[in-house]
C-alpha cells in the first residue's frame, strides 16, 4: 500500500468516526432536547396542579410558611370566622332560659367548649380527614333544628321574668341538684338535650362517610349541584352579614372598604421591614406584599381601634335600643371581667346528655343539609387551595370526620361542627391555601378555649366588623359558586332552567316558611319538625332541586359538564399517582403511606388513600 492509499484510508476512517461521533452527539442531543422539553412540561403541570399560576397564591396547599407567618395567619382565619363561635351562645342563651345574673357566665361556658370543639374538629379535618386547608365551624343548618326542640312545649321557658325555673346556681356545680333530672327544668337540662341530639346525628354522620356512601353519591353530582349549594351558601353569609352591619352602616363599609383596598389596590405594594438573624448576628430589611397577605387581619384591627377611640369618646350611643349601640367596645365588657383567665372545658360539664326521637330526627336532617353542605366547600377549597379536585376516599375521610368532631362537641356542650365557609372566602382574599396555617389556626382556637380573658376579650368585637367582613366573604363564596359552571354549557336552555329553578327554590321556599313558621301540620311533630327543617334550609332545597333535575331531565354529559368535570378530575389524579417521578401526595395521609400501598385490603376501605388505586402493573398496561 503506497503512502497515498494508506492516507486516503486514514482520512476515511477519520471521516467515519467524525461522522458517527457527530451523529450520536446529535442523538443526544435531541435526547437531552426530549428530556429537557419533558421536564419542562412536568414543571409545568407542577405549577399548575399547584394553583399558583391561575390563582397567584401565596402559599399552595403543600406549602410550609415560616411559624410566624403561619401564627399571624392563622389568627387571621380564626378572626374571620369567631363570629361562629358566637352565634351559638348568643342565640341559644335565651332559649335555654338562663337567668339574667348567670347569662354572661354561661355564654362564655358555651363560647368555650364551641372553640374547643371546633379546635378538634379543625385540626383532624385537616389533618386526617379531607387534608384541605379548611376550618370547621359550627354548622348552621343544625341551628333550625335546635331551636326547633327548643320550642317545644316541655323545654319553653315559664316565664318572660325566667325566674321561677333557676333552682341551682351555675356556680354551684356541686350541688347534687344540679344534675337532678327530677328537678324543675333548668338551662342545664336543655343543654343535655341538645347534646343527645348532637351526639346521636353526628354517628349517622360518621356512618355515612367512613361507609363510602357519600362517595357512591359523587358519581352523580357535577356542577348544576355544587353550584346552586355554594351560592346559597354564600346568600346565607349575606343574611349573616346584613344582620351585623346594619347595627352600624358606617363602621361595616369602613370595615369592608379597608379590606377591597388592601387586597385589591395595595396588593402589589412592597412594604420594607427590618430583619435580624441572631445566629448570623445581623440585622437587615427585608419586604414584602403584606397588604395582600394579612388584608382582613390589618381591616379588622384598624376598625376596632377606630370604635374604641369612638367609645372612648362617646360618640357611640350607650342605650342599647339605639343605632349604633352595637359598635361600641364595651358592650360585653361584664363578659370580660367575669370570666376566668383559665378556663378548661370538660365534657359532660352539665351532665349526661339526654335522647329523644324528635331531637334525633330533627337534628339528623340538619346534618344531611350540612353534609350536602361540605361536599361543596370540599371542592370550592381545593380549588382556592390550588390542590387538585378531591378524590372520594378524601371526601368520605372528610365527612366521617366531620362526624367525629361532632361527636366532641355534642360530649363538651357545642352544637355539631362542619366545614365554614368563610375560611374559604379568606383563602381568595389573602392568597394563602397552606394545610400548615390551618394546623396553627386549630392551636390557636386551643389557647383561645384555654385562656378564658382572651376568648371573652374576642366577644367584645364589634357585630358591624363582623359585618363588614362578611359582606366580602358572602361575595367570594357566591363567586366560587359561579366558576363551578364553567364546565356547563351555559347556552342549553335545559341547564339554565335548571340552575334558576335551583336557585329560586332555595330562596323561595325558605322565606315561604320563615313567613309562614306553622305552614306544615301534618299531625305529627317528628314530620312537622323534618319537613320544616328542609324547607328552611335553603342549600339543602337548592342542591336537592340541582340534584334531581340533573340526573333525571335528559341531557348529554358534555351538556351536563359531566365529561369534562370528570376528566379534569380523572387527569390530576392519574398525575397523583403516576410512579415514574415522585410527587407530594396531596391528600394521603401523613403517616404509614408505604405500608398502606403494600396492604391490598386497603384498597378494599372506601376512606383509605389506596380506595380503587390501581397497581404499578395496571398502570403499565394502560
């Protein structure tokens, strides 16, 4: 071979390789390509499972907050929904016939134990129930039903004086007369009475969810359900809210005004603040959007040390029959000094809880409406949340804790407990979804059960704040309520009627009755007692009337918004359980997962995480 021949080969074997090498850099190349543009779609459906592109939350349901920030919010939930706490011993102080020297003391008694319930029940909703960033708060479908035992002719008061029926002092909790049924009828008697019911209706209410029944019941409820009930919910807030502003118009919309302002118009403003790290052992500033973060916190204090300089001056009317009366500060002032500074509430406080079947029947109707009721605020938190949809096992996990926390608070003296509302409105308003500041909020309605000068200090609120707040929060549930028919075609004439016959009835019906309170008399006072309890309620009429004419009047399924509510919820939860990268499971519990996953029998449990999981194989094969 001459030196040009062996030369030419040299260069073509060159050539080969430079040729191979570059092709497989190529190949590579549009490996990495692949994989980098298949990561980048990961991160996207990241951002999007988490909510915070659409919703520009702050802190998304997985998020953990520093503790400070998860302390300042979470007092910031527990001021917008304390107005439960309230309505409880405000309204039923009366109807249980306390004496006028005892009432403050067993207002804050019953404000106690409803905090501490709906600590308990706060904290294992979030915790091992549904997982959502949601309180629980005492439920209002079950006030109707208490009042209506209330008003039953062995339980009503004597007297207007309401005097001759107080044998025993509150006070004297050792007398053995105290819990002496034979005794003449006192306010602990009808305290026992509501506990009974409460305790009975809240295990119908744990049977339903821990059954799976709620989630077979899922199969047939889409939007035309969900939306009447949440904007009913959000018309019962505006009732609620109408009630406490119209004690004084003007602090209500400087209240309300304070809080559009600093969530909406100052939401992008950077505030500078100092910082210190004592381990580095420097300070420096730092910023921040705290006016979007802690609007309804700064509202709230701004207008209450605004009425108390009002007070202080006595600008305030001090006749409680005048307008305006209710903005002062002092107005449950002998509350705050009567009450103890510590204070432990125990169950059985006013003795054995007493069963009858009307208070049962009664009561068990009201936990379907609130039942009803959660289901929507399950799916409007999760979306405000930034969680993906709510799977069912999560749903029956939910509500048979909700059963739970009712079963505490009918042993401690509250009325039963169930998903609030308004929690949801202040997760739209603050930009802060995180299960972990719903966690703190539940330690916080602990220490406020605890220390009886702080819970009493809550009480003196002003009713128009409370207003104020509610009138935004009543517009925020109402818009939920709406978005939910997105997935509806709303140009079918079948589903508009729908949606208005739903909606109408849930507002017709229930003035109907609240005009009309002995409207039915059917002969019997457990039917009488049913079916003015349902046809008070108006989410429960709108959700029902949404429920029947959904599944009944024919319709196609992308019609109904079924085909996309479904496969939305089919799509995130297969990016849930997709083992090929790992992902924070959203709604698994907080412990034993793996050996949970190796359990098949798990699977069989409609509340465990597992429920109708497939396997690694089945994935494989779809």
């Amino acid at each position: 071979m001459s030196d040009t021949e062996a030369q030419m080969e040299l260069n073509d074997v060159r050539n080969h390789l430079a040729n191979n090498c570059v092709d497989h850099d190529a190949s590579k190349t549009m490996e990495f390509g692949d994989a980098s543009q298949d990561l980048k779609k990961e991160d996207d459906e990241d951002r999007e499972d988490k909510g915070k592109d659409g919703l520009n939350l702050k802190y998304a349901i997985d998020d953990i907050p520093p503790w400070y920030s998860c302390l300042a919010f979470g007092l910031q939930q527990h001021l917008t929904m304390f107005s439960s706490c309230l309505v409880y011993p405000v309204l039923m102080i009366n109807m249980f016939c306390v004496s006028k020297e005892d009432e403050s003391l067993v207002m804050g008694q019953l404000f106690s134990a409803v905090v501490f319930s709906e600590a308990v029940g706060t904290f294992l909703q979030s915790t091992f129930g549904s997982r959502l960033p949601i309180i629980q708060g005492v439920a209002v479908s079950l006030y109707i039903p208490a009042t209506i035992i209330m008003k039953m002719p062995q339980w009503q008061c004597r007297d207007l004086n309401q005097t001759e029926i107080y044998t025993v002092s509150v006070n004297d909790t050792s007398n053995p007369e105290y819990n002496d049924p034979s005794n003449e009828v006192t306010y602990s008697q009808r305290i026992r009475e509501i506990q009974g019911a409460t305790l009975v209706a809240s295990c119908f209410q744990l049977l339903l969810g821990f059954s799976g029944v709620i989630g077979l019941l899922l199969r047939y409820i889409g939007p035309l359900t969900v939306a009447p009930t949440l904007m009913m919910i959000g018309l019962g807030l505006s009732y609620l809210a109408l009630m406490n502003a119209s004690d004084h118009w003007g602090i209500a919309f400087m209240t309300m005004g304070l809080v559009v302002v600093f969530s909406q118009y100052l939401r992008n403003i950077n505030v500078l603040y100092p910082w210190c790290k004592f381990k580095e052992r420097k300070c420096y500033t730092d910023s921040s959007k705290v006016f979007a973060l802690f609007p309804v916190l700064f509202s709230i204090i701004i207008t209450w040390l605004f009425c108390l300089i009002l007070t202080i001056a006595d600008v305030f009317p001090d006749d409680p029959n005048e307008t305006g009366y209710r903005a002062r500060t002092d107005v449950n002032s002998k509350a705050v000094a009567d009450f103890p500074w510590f204070w432990f509430p125990v169950p059985f406080r006013w003795g054995m809880p007493t069963v009858s079947v009307a208070a049962i029947i009664g009561m068990s109707a009201g936990v379907i409406a609130s039942v009803i009721e959660s289901i929507g605020d399950y799916h409007a938190c999760a979306m405000m949340s930034g969680a993906p949809p709510i799977p069912d096992h999560a749903i029956n996990r939910g509500i048979g804790m909700e059963g739970v926390a009712c079963m505490v608070a009918g042993m401690w003296g509250s009325i039963g407990v169930t998903s609030y509302s308004g929690n949801i409105g202040a997760i739209a308003i603050t930009k802060v979804g995180s299960r972990r500041v719903i966690q703190w909020t539940s330690f916080i309605l602990i220490v406020f059960a605890f220390v009886g000068k702080i819970g009493a200090l809550v009480v003196s609120l002003p009713s128009p704040i409370v207003g104020g707040v509610f009138w935004i929060l009543a517009g925020l549930i109402l818009s939920v309520g709406v978005s939910n028919l997105q997935y509806v075609n709303m140009n079918s004439t079948r589903n508009l009627c729908i949606l208005g016959l739903s909606i109408a009835s849930g507002v017709i019906i229930p003035e109907y009755f609240e005009r009309n309170p002995d409207a039915i008399n059917t002969g019997s006072v457990e039917g009488d007692q049913i079916l003015t309890i349902v046809g008070k309620t108006g989410m429960l009429i709108a959700g029902l009337t949404g429920f029947i004419l959904d599944n009944t009047v024919p319709g196609s399924l992308e019609e109904r918004g079924m085909t996309e509510w479904r496969n939305r919820h089919k799509q995130k939860q297969k990016k849930n359980y997709d083992t090929n990268r790992p992902r924070k499971q959203t709604y698994d519990l907080p412990f034993c997962m793996p050996c949970i996953r190796k359990v098949k029998f798990f699977r069989y449990l409609p509340f465990c995480p597992t429920f109708r999981e497939k396997t690694r194989e089945e994935q494989t094969a779809v």
